[in-house]
C-alpha cells in the first residue's frame, strides 16, 4: 500500500513538474526579448481638410484627424515580429459637406528605420455622420502585421510603423503650409 501512495506522488510531482515547464516554456514565447518597432504619425499626413472654395472656415466639407496610435507586438525565435496597430481617429463634417456619409483613407506602412518602405497596405473607414453631430470618433484595429527579420537577433528597433491619411497633393501642400483653421470665438 505504501508503495503505491508513494508512486502515486511520484507521479503527481512528474505532472506538475511536467505542467509548470510548459507553463515556463510558454511565459517564455509570449515575452518580447526585444523592443517593438516605433509607431509614427506621419506629420504631414496626420489630418485632412476637404474644402468646397476657397481655404476659409465656411468653406469646410469634411476633415479627418488620427488622435491616438498604438502598436503592440510579439516576438518568438527567429520568426517575423507579429505586431498589432490600434488607431483613434475624429471625423468632421463642415457647413459644405452636403453627403451624410463619407469614406475616408489611411495608411499603415512598414519601413526600416529612416530607410525604404518594406510594405504598404490603404485602408478606408466609412463614417456616418448624424443630422444633430457633425464629429463622429472611431477605433481601427488591425490586427496583424507582419514584420520580416534577418535573423532572431534582428531588434524591432531597425523598423518603424507609420501610420498617416490618404491626402490629395493639394491637401498635402496645406498641411504643410502649417496654417490651420480659427474657430471664431463664441
């Protein structure tokens, strides 16, 4: 009887045991044994502004601003760095925009740090805006991003995630104009 308790416990130790490395093993996978990439807002691409005329309050159609962005990623051995982008946008409709809703686009691009564009991929979000609102938020997640590495070595740190606004030349030329709209004071 006591032999078959005492391998009875034997075997439980071995179980837990057995438990506690996998446990380890896959604590271990989930952790980041390195940075992940930086997460940028492309400054010239970071708002819209759509007017109907001249570049005048009144004039206002519709405009598009990302507010927030967030990557998290996840490295195991030497497979590529799985990353996930969160993004807060706000959206307006001005005294011009006549449509009650409205397409928007946006980017999200990876690159090497300060280098080329390893991969681009455009994005829309349609916005419905309501009689009595005329500025709608929204949350885009995307949910997988493959970042390529050499090797197990290569660090997050030699990519960067940048994120920006599907803009016409000319609305490229005004946010770079650096000018930006008054609100009359009320």
């Amino acid at each position: 009887m006591k032999k078959a308790l005492a391998l009875a416990l034997i075997a439980a130790a071995a179980a837990s045991a057995g438990c506690a490395s996998s446990k380890e093993k896959r604590a271990a996978r989930e952790a980041n044994p390195a940075p992940c990439p930086n997460i940028i807002v492309l400054t010239d691409a970071d708002r819209l502004v759509e007017f109907e005329g001249d570049a005048a309050l009144e004039n206002v159609a519709y405009s598009a601003e990302i507010v927030n962005v967030a990557l998290n990623c996840r490295y195991y051995a030497d497979k590529p760095i799985d990353a996930s982008v969160d993004i807060d946008f706000a959206f307006g409709k001005g005294p011009k925009g006549e449509a009650g809703s409205r397409e928007f686009k946006y980017f999200v691009a990876v690159t090497r740090t300060n280098l080329e564009v390893i991969e681009k991929s455009v994005f829309s979000v349609p916005v419905k805006f309501d009689s009595d609102k005329s500025v709608r938020l929204a949350n885009e997640k995307i949910k997988e991003i493959i970042i390529p590495r050499a090797s197990e070595s290569t660090s997050g740190t030699n990519f960067e995630v940048v994120v920006g606004l599907v803009l016409t030349p000319q609305q490229a030329i005004y946010n770079r104009s650096g000018k930006s709209l008054k609100f009359p004071e009320l």
